[in-house]
C-alpha cells in the first residue's frame, strides 16, 4: 500500500460511498490503482454528484496518461 486516503473531505464524497480508499503499487510494472474495483452500481454512486466536465468515458490510456503527472505529484508529496 502506498497510501490510505480519507475521502469524506472530497466535495463529491457522501453517504453510500466508502469513507477511505487504499492506494497501492503494482511491483511488477509500477502502475498506480486502488485496492479494489467499481461495481456497476458503486459507479453509479462515484457519479451521482460530478459535474458535465467530469462524466466518465473517452480513450482511458489517454486519461490515464493525463493524470499521471497528477498521481505522481501527491506521491511525492505524501511520501
């Protein structure tokens, strides 16, 4: 595990949603990821409350190369 987020400060989070997310590090091929995967019906929890700009879909690896930069700075800075 690389870190343990507390998500109840995210203006998106809210009841239904798990209050914590664990954050952890492939050791084969260093890809960063949740402990655990999305339902069809936890998604539909993650997206009840986001904005239009923040609907999910699109090129993944396009996305993921995009907030890559992202992970890797609260990396650095969480140590």
């Amino acid at each position: 595990m690389i870190v343990q987020a507390d998500c109840r400060g995210y203006v998106s989070w809210h009841e239904g949603l798990p209050p914590t997310l664990f954050w952890m590090r492939c050791t084969v091929c260093n890809h960063v990821h949740t402990e655990d995967y999305w339902t069809e019906k936890g998604l539909e929890q993650v997206f009840a409350h986001t904005h239009t700009g923040q609907a999910v879909g699109g090129n993944p690896d396009q996305k993921r190369q995009t907030w890559k930069p992202v992970v890797q700075n609260v990396l650095s800075v969480l140590g």
